[in-house]
C-alpha cells in the first residue's frame, strides 16, 4: 500500500528516518537509473530501504540520455540478440509502467542506396519479431514521397525512400523523480544532496553500512544495513576505493554529446535515425518537448566528473553529419542546448581498448566485503538491473528470499496521456494537483519566461512534491530548461531562486549563491563564438546511447 501523506516528500521527514532506523536491509548508493531501479525492486519485495545520493537524482549520465527507450537495433547488427530481446520487453514495460513520460515514437531511416530499403526492412522485422506481444507496430519500407512527407527537411537529392520503425521515446530526468515518488510512497528513504563519505565494516570485515554527510546541514550520519549497493554509475570506483583502496577500475567513461535545436530543423512527427555516419556511429535527431535533440558521439574519457565539456570536435561532428541529411542544416548559432553526458561503460580488464570489449551489459560484482556493486547498462533495462541485483544479495545470503514486483508496478504519476506535444503531460495524475494550486494562487500561473512555456507554479511544485532543492534541480531535471533552451535558463534563474527560497525558507544571500552556481553550470549549455582549433580526430567506438 503506497502512502500518500502530505509531508510525506518533505526533507525533514526524510532525514528523521536516518536517526530512528537502526538497521536497513538495503542501503543504495546512487540516485540515477539504475540505483532507482535497485531501490524500487527492494521496497517491492518489502525491505526496508534506503537510497543515498550525492547531488540530485539523475544528476549525471541519468539525465543526459538521447531520450529513448529502445532495444538497440545497432545491438541486433552486431549479433547481441539476447541483449536486444530483454531491451524490448523491458520497453514494453516501461511504456506501460509510465505512459505519461514514454510514449511510442515513429523511427524513419533514410535511404540514399538501393540496397537501403531491402537491408533495413529486413533487419527491423526482426527487431520487431523479438518484442513479441510488446512491439510497439510493425515496420514498413516508404516511398520517398511518404519519407519526405513524415520527415519534412530531409534533404530531397538522392532520396529512395525511408523505412519506418517504432521505438520509445521519454523524458529522462522526469522518469528519474518519478521512481524516486514512487519508492517513496512504497516506504523507502530516499535523500538528494546527501553523499556517502565512507563504508562501515563489522568485526568480521564486511561491509555493514555507509557514512553519509548532509550537503545542506553539515551533518554526519552513521547508517547500518545488511545490504550495500554500489550504483553509482561512472562513480563506482570511487565508491569501490573506499572498500579497498587500489582495485584496479571496472568503468571506462564514455562521452556522448548531444545538441539541442529549434523543431523546425524536423518539423515532421517522426524521428530521424542515420544509421552509419562517416566512422561507423549512429546519429539521431529526435523531436522531444518540441525541440528536436540531435546526437551522439562516442568519445572515451580517462576521468570522470559530474559536468563533463562538450569537445569541439564532437559539436562538429553532429552538425556535420545533420547537414548532410537536412535540407536546412543547422549552424553553430543555431544550438539552443548543448550537453555532454558519461555512459558508464563496463571496461575491458586486459587492458584492451577494442571496441567490442566495452559493453553496454550490465555486470554485477560482489566484493570480499560483501559490497555489491553494478556497472554498464542503459535506462531502458533499469528494471532488470534492479532486480538482478537483489536477486544477487539474496543468493549471497543478505537478505531473505521475496519476490520481485516490478514488472507490472505503476510509477509515480502514470497515466494515460491523449496528448504529449502539452508540457504538462509529463506530471500525468499530478496534473489536476498542480492545476489547482495555479487556480488557489493565480500569481503561479504566471510564465516564468514570456518565451517559454513554464509556469511560476512548477516550481513551487518541485519544491513542495518533487525533492527540488536547488535552482539547478529545477531548471535542469524537473522542468528541463536548461536542456531545451539554456539562455532562457539563465534568464530564469533569479525568479526561480526566489520562488524556491520562499518554499524553502532560505535568505537572499543563499538566492545569489543559488543564482550563482546555477551560471557556474549553465555555461557549459550554452555554445556560441567560433569553434577551437580542432587537433586530434575522435576516437571511434561503435555503441548507441
């Protein structure tokens, strides 16, 4: 039985919960797709459950996905069937599971070679054979009319015909909130802005618990549980030099770019996929809150950090490769949004770099402590890793045997939507709520940016609703601006800083604070000027978001 408290999504009550547990079945260390999906599976089976995160939910690679909710057709190319067929279903239940944030969205491949057509409706029949009673329509060839017509700017010369495909498409960050509301009203403690700082070990030298230390308030809290999960992403060394200092690292940081532009560079409803670009990558340009999203690369990084830069020559690298499909090519002062994100990719152990080595499966690895930890995967099987790694701490012993409920759980918000193109479709059973307190307070419904379409309101709402504690919080991962349009962030960033320090009860010395760290990161969304002098090529690797 969920609880639907009014207090229930309040801080303090939360943080009370860290000094009357005395023991937790299972601590979660990372608050992005995949700690969530840990998280949830444990409060589904029934125990007691605690999920710490350092920054914001979703704060790094969770929110910074190329919006989809796919198998993987490249996966299907390189033979990964299996891979591909749990990707499917885990789509099907997602768009079940969520249908206010997933939705089914229209995939065209353009075809510029004779053999295009035949190849790629060949190989999508069998991407749509694997779904099963989960597929989301069949595919079908185009004729270059039709291609043209769904498409619109797509670049007409040498143009065959297209072939049409369904996949999901989502939003990232707001799925992310969800499954944290979720948990929580399942009776888990899930806290932001409060990192793990250390590991607690019994006499024996297992692992029993975490140090954790509140961002806000400066304290420390001293937390046992029969269970500790590592999730945190392109972090999980960090977290696993705490268990043994030295070990050698599990995760190779991969960069994926992606460029954010106005809808008219793909007017049409579907979206475009390139399926080979000059060295063998994937490109899409896919409409999403009524922009378009153009991207990824696939560049691998020695460090990771939680606002990696996009590199010049991946900016150049989309926009050379959209001009080449689109009538109208898209120019650098054309990029409302630019963001970079690290996709924690399992790395090869013998010290080899092939590209195939670096796999988009997740792997668990159980340390001799006992601390667990999970490593590569992708937001469409967030589910699953969730449950195979309590799954794991029950064949370890850790926790008594229960099953898993996931599969067929409603997330926090779900409900049909007739209509995503509105904004406002992705608070789902959230929404009369919301529209209520615009009706109670007619100041809140104010936009908070003529040229935009979000409201005073929503940020009231992620205050009080949605564990937003920061500007950034807001603007970044629950009204996503700073994604769609990252000057019109900046505008906003005073009035939003108000609203927040009034919700949270904060002076105006944290509001300059608030505004000034939010211009601190926002600088990295915005591109202009001339590019750099561009001096290495990338590095190829083949892999898609």
């Amino acid at each position: 039985m969920r609880n639907t408290s009014s207090t229930l999504f309040h801080r303090g009550t939360l943080l009370r919960n860290l000094t009357t547990e005395p023991e937790w079945d299972l601590i979660v260390i990372g608050g992005g797709a995949t700690g969530l999906g840990v998280a949830l599976d444990g409060l589904s089976r029934g125990y007691k459950t605690l999920l710490l995160e350092q920054s914001d939910f979703a704060k790094g690679t969770s929110s910074r996905s190329t919006k989809l909710v796919h198998g993987g057709v490249r996966y299907l190319a390189q033979g990964d069937v299996a891979l591909v067929r749990e990707a499917l279903y885990e789509r099907g239940l997602l768009l079940e599971n969520a249908p206010h944030l997933v939705k089914n969205q229209d995939f065209i491949i353009p075809n510029y070679a004779w053999w295009g057509g035949p190849f790629y409706t060949l190989g999508l029949k069998m991407y749509d054979l694997l779904a099963g009673k989960l597929s989301l329509g069949d595919s079908e060839h185009l004729s270059k009319a039709d291609t043209l017509r769904r498409l619109g700017n797509i670049r007409p010369a040498g143009l065959r015909g297209g072939v049409l495909y369904h996949d999901g498409q989502f939003d990232d960050a707001r799925l992310a909130v969800n499954l944290a509301q979720t948990a929580i009203e399942l009776g888990g403690t899930l806290l932001n802005h409060l990192p793990v700082t250390g590991l607690r070990k019994n006499a024996a030298g297992q692992v029993a618990g975490v140090t954790a230390t509140d961002a806000e308030t400066g304290l420390t809290y001293a937390l046992n549980a029969k269970t500790v999960v590592n999730a945190t992403g392109i972090f999980v060394d960090d977290i696993r030099q705490l268990d043994a200092p030295g070990v050698r690292k599990l995760v190779r940081p991969s960069q994926g770019v992606h460029i954010v532009v106005d809808r008219s560079f793909l007017p049409g409803d579907a979206a475009l996929m390139i399926p080979s670009t000059e060295d063998g990558r994937v490109l899409f340009a896919v409409p999403w809150h009524g922009r378009v999203v153009l991207g990824t690369t696939d560049t691998p990084l020695d460090e990771a950090s939680l606002e990696p830069r996009a590199l010049e020559e991946e900016i150049a690298f989309i926009l050379r490769t959209a001009g080449r499909y689109l009538a109208r090519a898209p120019q650098r002062h054309d990029a409302l949004s630019i963001f970079a994100g690290l996709r924690p990719l399992a790395a090869p152990q013998n010290g080899s770099d092939k590209t195939k080595e670096i796999s988009r499966s997740h792997k668990i690895l159980v340390s001799e402590t006992g601390l667990i930890t999970i490593t590569g995967g992708k937001w469409t099987t967030y589910r699953r890793m969730g449950q195979d790694v309590v799954d794991k701490a029950i064949a370890l012993g850790q926790l008594p045997a229960a099953p898993s409920q996931t599969a067929h759980l409603r997330i926090h918000g779900a409900q049909s939507t007739p209509d995503h193109r509105s904004h406002l479709s992705v608070y789902g059973s959230d929404l009369p709520a919301l529209q209520q307190l615009m009706r109670e307070q007619p100041e809140l419904g104010e936009k908070l940016d003529e040229s935009l379409e979000f409201s005073r309101a929503e940020v009231v709402w992620a205050a009080r609703h949605e564990l937003a504690r920061t500007v950034e919080d807001v603007l970044a991962r629950r009204v996503r601006v700073l994604f769609l349009d990252a000057r019109a962030a900046l505008r906003m960033a005073p009035q939003v800083a108000a609203l927040l320090a009034r919700e949270l009860d904060k002076d105006t010395a944290w509001q300059q604070q608030q505004v000034a760290a939010f211009e601190q990161v926002a600088r990295y969304y915005v591109l202009e000027g001339e590019p750099a002098q561009v001096e290495q090529p990338l590095i190829r690797l083949s892999s898609l978001i």
